[in-house]
C-alpha cells in the first residue's frame, strides 16, 4: 500500500497514459482534453457568436464523462492517496526559484507567488492566470490539440501536424521560462 | 449506464496526473528549464507505448467493442496552425503551468484559483471560434 502514497515514477505514469488512450480508441472514441472546452463553449451558447461551436454535443458527452472522471480522480488522489504534498524538483530548479524570489519552492503542487490569494487579490496577479487560460484555450484549438491530443494520440499515430504542434509548445514554453519569466518574477 | 466507463477511465487519469505530479506547476517549470527527466519520461514513455500499439491495431484491424473498425483518421496536412496555435499554448502552459487535462485534476484536488485559469481557457476557445475564419490555418 506504501506505494499509493509514494510519487509515482515516469515508467508508471506514462505506461498508463498509454493505457487511458488505448481503452479510449477501444471504446471508439479518442484521447483528447481541449475538445471539451469547446464542447463547453457550445453548451454556453456559443454557437450564437460563431458556427466553429455548431456541434453535436451529445456526441460529446463522453469526453465531459471524462472530465468528470479526473476531477473525481484529482480529488480521490489528495484527499486518500497522498502523504505530503512536498515535490522533490531538481536542485537547479529550485536555485532558479529562489532566485526569483520564490520561497517554499516545491512545498506544494503550485506556488504561493502565482496562485496564493494574495495573488489572487491583485489585478496583476489574476491577469497572469486569466492571461494564461487565454493562451492556452485560444492555442489549442488553433492547433487542434493540446498535450494529450497531439504529443501523445498524434505522436503515436506518426502524424507530423502533431510533431509540429508539439515544437510549437516547446518553442512556446521555453520563450515563456528562459525569455519572459526572468522578467516577470 | 454507457457513460460509465468514461468516468472510471478519467478517474484513472486524473490519480496519474496528481501522483507523478503532472499537475505541479513546478513540474512543468522543471521540464521548459531541461533540469529533469520526469516529464519526458512520462510523456516519452506514453508515447513509444503508443506507437507500438498504434502499429499493432492498424495492422491487426482491430474492432472496437462495438465491434466497429478502429479507423486512425490523418490531421490535416498545414504548418502554419500547428505551428502558431502550438506556441500560444506553450507560451499559456509554461506561464500557468496546466495543460487542459490538469486544469480540471487541479479542480477535483482543490486548487480553487485553478477557476480563473479554466474561465480564460474558455474565453480563449471562445475568441478562436470567433476570430477562426481570419487566421491563416
């Protein structure tokens, strides 16, 4: 049982990807989480502003059963699966954060400078969150994917769109670490 | 109840995500500063997994369990919105630290200003849709 409560390793963690997106192609459907954002923009209404929301959402709700699944599955793993939340980052990492002015770095999943609720009491600090969402909705359906859609469903399929994609978050993540961020923190 | 599975197989997902510390905006940080493994490990080990069986289903022309022929649908041949809208999100994963499948794990565990991130994600998808016919694919 003391593993439940241990981290788990890369080679557990990613086999078992491999396994959801597998049991997902075998009940005929496919491994894809940014769809269901838009799934949500047309349940909202959106297909009053623009036809790219005009679907079926019925056909859908498989993947919001998904979504329903991994808030379930997020909760399950905090609250019983979990012995202390502390994330054992490199030393070069947390030198970099510390850096930053960062302090408890790894104590937690998240960090207090970007998600504590003194962040969240500032204008600045709900616009890097509301700004990021942004980004991250708005990139990912123009690339059609997102991590599990494209670097792990498209990869497996050998589809070069997703080995572009999947560049373009690198080239857009490193921007975001190496150029940006030494200037946000 | 058919969707029943779909709920236990994102139960699955989302243990996975918080216990190899998928969620960890720290994690993520870690990967974009090539300072661990752990996230390419993850990523690359799904992935090698997914070519082989992605391989060994096309070649075995396996039925789904509706006893429906898997078909592995091609994405459409294009560079210029895989390129553009893959670097938006990396620039918004890197900064915020939650691909789409987190956002939601991130919820279920309790990290309630995980919300905001979600209500831009859905302005973001929103602003595609309505911006869509303008932007080079």
């Amino acid at each position: 049982m003391d593993i439940l409560f241990q981290p788990w390793s890369w080679y557990v963690a990613g086999p078992i990807l491999a396994l959801i997106m597998f049991a997902l192609i075998f009940f005929g459907e496919n491994f894809g989480m940014s769809n269901n954002l838009r799934t949500m923009c047309a349940i909202g209404g959106g297909d009053k502003l623009s036809d790219f929301f005009k679907i079926n959402t019925k056909e859908q709700y498989w993947n919001l059963a998904f979504v329903l699944g991994s808030i379930l599955g997020g909760f399950i793993a905090v609250q019983f699966m979990t012995g202390d939340t502390a994330i054992h980052l490199s030393e070069g990492t947390v030198a970099t954060l510390e850096g930053y002015g960062f302090k408890n770095v790894g104590a937690d999943y998240l960090p207090e400078e970007i998600f504590g609720m003194e962040r969240l009491k500032s204008f600045t600090g709900i616009l890097m969150l509301l700004g990021g969402g942004i980004l991250v909705g708005f990139g990912t359906r123009y690339a059609g994917g997102c991590t599990s859609g494209h670097a792990i469903s498209g990869l497996s399929n050998l589809q070069v769109p997703s080995l572009i994609a999947v560049i373009g978050f690198f080239i857009g993540g490193l921007i975001m670490v190496h150029l940006i961020m030494p200037f946000i923190f | 109840m058919q969707y029943f599975k779909f709920i236990a197989l994102g139960i699955v997902f989302g243990i996975v995500m918080v216990k190899a510390e998928i969620i960890s905006w720290f994690r993520i940080f870690e990967m974009f500063s090539f300072q661990s493994f752990h996230m390419y490990g993850i990523i690359g080990s799904a992935v090698i997994l997914g070519v082989i069986g992605t391989y060994l289903l096309k070649r075995s022309k396996a039925k789904s369990i509706y006893g429906d022929e898997i078909v592995f649908v091609p994405k459409n041949k294009s560079i210029t919105r895989y390129l553009a809208g893959g670097i938006i999100f990396g620039l918004g994963w890197a900064l915020v630290g939650a691909c789409p499948g987190p956002i939601f794990v991130l919820l279920g565990a309790g990290y309630l200003p995980v919300l905001v991130i979600l209500f831009g994600a859905l302005i973001g998808t929103l602003l595609y849709g309505v911006t869509r016919s303008k932007l080079p694919h």
